[in-house]
C-alpha cells in the first residue's frame, strides 16, 4: 500500500501582511458611514443594496481593488480584496449594488472588453456609482445554463435581441445587465454560438421588467422581456461565440468566496451576544458547532483564494467550498432554533433575525449553481465522471 | 490536481519566503518517503492480525525509532533532528494514511514535552496523559512509561508498571488502559511545561492530522472501488447517487484536511507565545476532524457495500481507526464546547475578530 493520491489540492495558506493591515481601514469606514446615518445592518446582508454605502466604499479604493489604476482599480492583490469582502460581510453591509459589477462583470470587462468598453465601464464601476444585473438564467434553463433561448440576430450597427432571463436580482433598478445570448442557432456543440452582451437597461427600447416578489415577501428578483432590444456593436463583450468560455472562466471567484458562509453571520453573532457565563454545555456545543464549521470552511475559503492568487484555476475546490459553505449556511438557523428553545433566548434582536434567516434559507443552495451541480462538478474532478 | 502521494509545504504569499519554503519542502518530502517506506512495511497483514490478539509489534516500533521519527522533534544537541513541528505534523497525518497501529504521536509528543521540561525521557514506547482532554493510554502493557501533564501545567513521566489502568480495546483492536485521573508524578521525574500550547492541544492537533491522513485514505479507497466495481453494466462510479456521496464524502476529507494544516501552523507560530490562539484554533481544527468521522466512514461503508463490512477488505483498518480517534484527545463535543465557551466569551463583537485573528495571529510568521 503506497501513500493515498491526493485528488484535491487545499494547501493552507497565508494572508499577507498587507491584507491583514485592510481590516481596520475597512472596520473604520464602516463604523463612521454607520453612525452617520448612511447604512444599517438590517439583516439582507450582502443582498441589501445602498448606493451611498458602495460610493463610500468606491471612493475609499474597496470597489474593483485588484483591477489596473488607469480603470479606477487600486492594484491590490486578490487577497486583500479577500479581506475587504469578509469585513463587509462580517458587519453585514448591504452591498448588492455594486456586487455583481466587483465580483464577475468588471473582472469579465477587464479580460474580454474593447479599450473602450474598459473605460467607459471600469471606473464608474470602481467609484461605487454604476450598478450591473446578471442575467443568465432563463424560464427554460435553470441549472442547465447551456440550454438558454434568448437570441441576438444581426441587425444594422449591432444586434436585436429576443427572448426573456429570469431571477434577474436588481433588473429593476441597475443601470445595465450582462447578458448570456445566443447568437448562432443551436447545434450538435452545447456550448457553442452564446455570447455576453451588454444591455442598457434605462435606455432602451423593448424592455420590460416583471416584478418577482420571491418567499420572504421582497422584490429583488426579475423577469426581462427583450421584445427587439437593440444592443449595438460596442456593447458586445469578448468575441461572438465564446460566450459559454467567458462565463464558466470565473466562476471560482464567483464560487469560493465568503459570501458562501458568512451570508447569516449576524445570527451567529446576536447569539452569541444573547448568551453568556451561564449558557448551559449543550448550548455552547451548539455555538462551537457552528463555530468550528465555519472556521473551518474559511480556512478552505483562503486556501482556494490563495491558490487563485497564485495563477491557478482551482474550479473544482471552488464547488466544494461553495456546497459545503452554503449548506453550512442553511443549517445555522436549525441549530440556533435549537439553543434559542433550550436557553428560552427571548432577545428581540436574535428571533427576528432568525425569523429572516429560515426565509431565506431555501436560497442559498440554489443560487449560483446549485448542490447538484457543484457535487457533479467535484465528482468530475475525482474523475468518476 | 497535485503529483500522487506528494503533499507540499504551506503556501506563503509572501515571494521573499520561496527559497526557505523550497528548502523546507525537500526537507519534509524526505522525511515523508522515509516515514511512508516504514509505516507501509508496517501495514502488512500480519502486522494488523497481531495488533488484533493484542501483540505489540517490536520490530516495526524498532524501525521507526531507527529511523529517527520518535525524536524527531528533539533539538539536535538532544539526539533529534531539530525538525518543524509543521514536518512532525505531516509524518502524523502520513501515519494517518497507514492506520499506523503504533504508539508514534503519543511517544513523540511526549518525549518532546519531558525534553522541554529538563527530563530525561525513559527509553521506548510512550503512553501520554493530560489532565483535560486524555485518559487513555494505547499498549499500557509494552510502553516503558506514561508522559503526564497535570492540571498545574506541570509535566512528568511515571513509570508504566505503577500506574493501574482499567484494560480494554479501542475500536480499531488496540489494548488501551483507561484512567480515571492523571497519575500523580513522582517526585525529581517532573519540571514546569517549558512553553505554549497546552500539552492537549498539542495531541489534538497531532490527532487531527492522522484522521485528515486516514480520510485521505478512504477517499482514496472509495474513488478505486467505486470506479472497479461494475453494477448493472456499469461502474458504480457512472450512478449519479455515488458520484454525489463521493463529492460529499471529498468536501468532508477535504475540509479536514486544510484545517487540520492550518491548525498546525498556528501551532508553529505561537510555540512558545501564549496558547491564546492556537487554543482557539485547535479547538475547532478538531472538533470538525472528529464530526466529520461520521459522514466519511458511513459513506465509504455504503459504497464499499458488503465487502467493506468484512475484514478481508483494507477499509476498516481505516474506518475503526477514525472511530477511534475521533474520541481520542477529546471527542467532538468536548472540543466544541470549548470553542463554544470562547465564542460567548468574546462576546457577539469580538466573536469575528476571534475567527479571523485565530488565523491571523498564526500567520504573522
């Protein structure tokens, strides 16, 4: 018997010195544009969108850290944008506006975009003040992306567009949607003839938004109808078919982030302020329950993050962290139910955001590629598929 | 996908460490293959049928005192190799991976400790007993003496014939003897812990670096079988109910495995600092090693089937051992309860920079 192959590589890593130094500045921030008023910690976490936050955020350097300073980035290495991003979700910032645009659309612009699209998008981008939707999934085409409909056809100066994307979170109110589009007819290759396009959702023509009021009750889902939509020439990103390619090229930074097992860290906190000295064994067992998992998910989170750094392309240990992250997530309001009932927790604070969290609990492991997927995905990397 | 059977060295980020770092990474790689020849040799199947009538294996705990792992972490000057704790760590997990039946991290750690401490360790197998988290000592009747930590963070030897212990087997078939308290030291065999951490988080941590070993493992055995084993016309690998266990059965293994490395250089870096950190740090290193003992082991025997319930099959080698070790040097609950004592100690406010300065303090290296 010789020593077991290793199939997944998860070297723990370290955060240099620089990304640690972050934390304070962005604490600081926090703590100031809080007590004047400009953001509160409602509970939505990172889905909570506050333009004033994230042009606070863009004017202190937080918003497109890693990209080059000629398009508002800061030059920042991956990693110090790591810290950023879990400071924010630790103190729960409302961070939906400029999110999509920081984590996938304006990395995307940066590596498959026209000069020109680089400047025109990228800075305001990085000031916190231009607001992108995603908009891949469609009626039809859920976990199965590769079988979207939505058409761009050819047309004089750039493209018409046709067909509808679903789950379009902010659709409503974002300035503009990357868009997952077919623009050659179906063939015998799935993942040939898509594109990504870029729609300026407030000007223009054929575009209808339908509100979907999702199960908590709050309206951040969409539906967008493209009825003859113009996009032109200079809003096609990257090159005509190699759309699928653009798409699944980020998705381990989409994947291993913290955003995949902090995004209820606030109910784990309010616990852990409702309990003291005189909390019962089973109670702290409950909380070092979830403490340890999620300590330990981050130590997975920074190894990945690390090796993303490094040049790698760690996509399958990013589906790993991300179905064991956001199962972890969906299992923390039933053991917080569990110690709330046993310690007869009554704290406003604890049970109104447990409320919330079990609402929204159904979400996280569908979002973003659900369990399924992401377990198919690591089974590929075991090769057994 | 890294080369097989090769771990490496940490990661740093930081560009001036690469040629130390390269350095260290040749170094452990040595002391890897040479660990991996000996515990391989010592994972025949006679080997496993004595350990099971309760017979203590002398020629292969030669070969690994041969070899110089026992005193490894000793300083030079005090017959050792001087070696990282991050380097003993890797043979401990490296041990993991063999189901190695022998008492290793208990006499390692321990004659490390004693050494620490000003004492001349006595030669031979060691058992180790702390006050908090372990009273159980493997092989009480081939060990030469018990390595003890008391509650007033002193530490000692006694020798294995004065101290009564209640016999028994753990789950794997090793004889253990269990206390019921530490043994009091004799007076002259015991002398003041030199340094932090505590000696039960240092088996701790030793223990969680052999169950990410032994998981590595099964993983390893779970992937063979599922892709050998043809069902219904197909491999078992082809079943989109398997290859969803085994993805779920990798993340366990894999999570694991990286806290239970990150929890090692926490370890390293606060040696001699203040247990503060790697206390925290530890703690949840372990109690998501031991949790995780349930789901890897239930689904590898689900896919071994039948097979995997026999012991003609290697797989319960390594099942029997996490059953083991999972309660061994603290069980889940134990350690979680510490963690989660931590926690409510910090308070909600300082419960995240608990988290992250845990490893934030243990990479300031």
């Amino acid at each position: 018997m010789k020593a077991p192959t290793v199939h997944l590589r998860f070297l723990p890593a370290a955060l240099p010195e620089a990304a640690e130094n972050l934390r304070s500045e962005v604490r600081v921030l926090l703590e100031e544009t809080r007590a004047e008023g400009v953001w509160l910690a409602d509970g939505l976490s990172w889905w909570g969108r506050n333009p004033a936050l994230s042009r606070a955020l863009g004017g202190a350097g937080f918003i497109g850290m890693t990209w080059p300073r000629q398009y508002g980035g800061s030059e920042r290495s991956y990693l110090e944008r790591y810290v950023v991003t879990e400071e924010l979700l630790a103190a729960c910032a409302p961070t939906a506006f400029h999110w999509f645009a920081d984590r996938q659309i304006g990395p995307s612009i940066l590596r498959y975009g026209t000069e020109e699209q680089k400047q025109r998008f990228l800075p305001p981008i990085a000031r916190g003040e231009l607001s992108f939707a995603v908009g891949m999934s469609e009626p039809d085409s859920g976990s199965d992306l590769a079988s979207i409909r939505t058409r761009a056809e050819r047309a004089d100066g750039g493209w018409r567009l046709n067909g509808s994307k679903i789950w379009t979170s902010y659709a409503h109110e974002a300035e503009y949607c990357v868009a997952l589009v077919r623009t050659e007819p179906k063939s015998d290759k799935r993942h040939a003839g898509m594109s990504q396009v870029i729609i300026d959702l407030k000007n223009s023509d054929g575009i209808t938004v339908r509100p979907i009021i999702d199960l908590p009750g709050r309206h951040d889902f969409n539906e967008v109808f493209f009825e003859d939509t113009f996009v032109p020439d200079d809003c096609l990103l990257g090159n005509p078919g190699d759309g699928w390619a653009q798409v699944t090229s980020e998705l381990a930074y989409e994947r291993s982030g913290p955003e995949r097992f902090l995004t209820n860290f606030h109910l784990l906190r309010a616990l852990v302020d409702a309990l003291d000295g005189s909390a019962s064994p089973a109670a702290r067992r409950g909380v070092g329950l979830l403490v340890s998992r999620l300590w330990a998910l981050r130590a997975a989170s920074v190894s990945v993050a690390a090796a993303l750094e490094a040049g790698e392309t760690p996509n399958v240990e990013s589906a790993l962290v991300k179905d064991l992250g956001t199962n972890f997530q969906q299992e923390v309001p039933e053991i917080v139910r569990r110690v709330v009932a046993h310690e007869g927790v009554s704290d406003r604070a604890v049970l109104d955001i447990l409320h919330q969290v079990v609402l929204a609990a159904p979400s996280y492991t569908i979002q973003g590629g659900a369990t399924e997927i992401l377990r198919g995905i690591v089974a590929r990397g075991l090769r057994l598929r | 996908m890294s080369e097989p059977g090769r771990r490496d060295a940490p990661r740093s980020a930081n560009q001036s460490e690469c040629l130390s770092s390269g350095a260290r990474t040749a170094v452990r790689q040595l002391l890897l293959d040479t660990a991996a020849r000996v515990f391989e040799a010592a994972s025949e199947d006679d080997v496993f049928e004595a350990v099971e009538e309760g017979r203590f294996p002398e020629d292969h705990w030669r070969a690994i005192e041969e070899n110089g792992l026992v005193d490894m972490l000793l300083p030079e000057d005090a017959g050792g190799a001087g070696v990282d704790f991050g380097d003993a760590m890797a043979v401990a997990r490296t041990a993991g991976a063999f189901a190695l039946p022998l008492p290793l991290v208990e006499t390692m750690i321990g004659r490390w400790l004693l050494s620490g401490a000003g004492l001349d360790a006595p030669a031979g197998p060691l058992g180790m007993v702390t006050a908090e988290a372990r009273l159980e000592v493997a092989w009480p009747d081939d060990i030469s003496a018990l390595a003890v930590s008391d509650a007033a963070d002193r530490v000692g030897w006694v020798a294995a014939g004065e101290v009564e212990s209640e016999r028994g087997a753990n789950s794997a078939g090793e004889p253990v003897g269990r206390l019921r308290e530490p043994p009091p030291i004799p007076p002259g065999q015991s002398g003041g812990l030199s340094s932090e951490p505590s000696p039960s988080t240092v088996m701790a941590v030793a223990r969680s670096a052999m169950i990410a070993g032994a998981m590595e493992r099964i993983l390893d055995l779970t992937i063979e079988h599922v892709q050998g084993r043809v069902q219904f016309g197909r491999p078992l690998a082809r079943f989109q109910a398997v290859q969803q266990l085994v993805a779920i059965m990798a993340s366990h293994a894999a999570v694991v495995g990286v806290a239970s490395d990150t929890a090692v250089l926490a370890v390293e870096s606060t040696h001699g600092e203040g247990d503060r950190n790697a206390a925290f740090v530890v703690a949840c290193a372990k109690a998501r090693a031991s949790e995780a003992c349930y789901e890897v082991t239930r689904i590898a025997h689900q896919l071994h089937g039948a097979i995997g319930y026999t012991r003609e099959h290697d797989l319960h080698r390594f099942t029997r051992r996490l059953w083991a070790w999972r309660d061994a040097d603290g069980d889940e609950g134990y350690w979680q309860q510490r963690v989660g004592e931590m926690a409510i100690r910090s308070g909600g406010a300082g419960l995240w920079p608990l988290l992250v300065e845990g490893r934030g303090a243990a990479l300031e290296r």
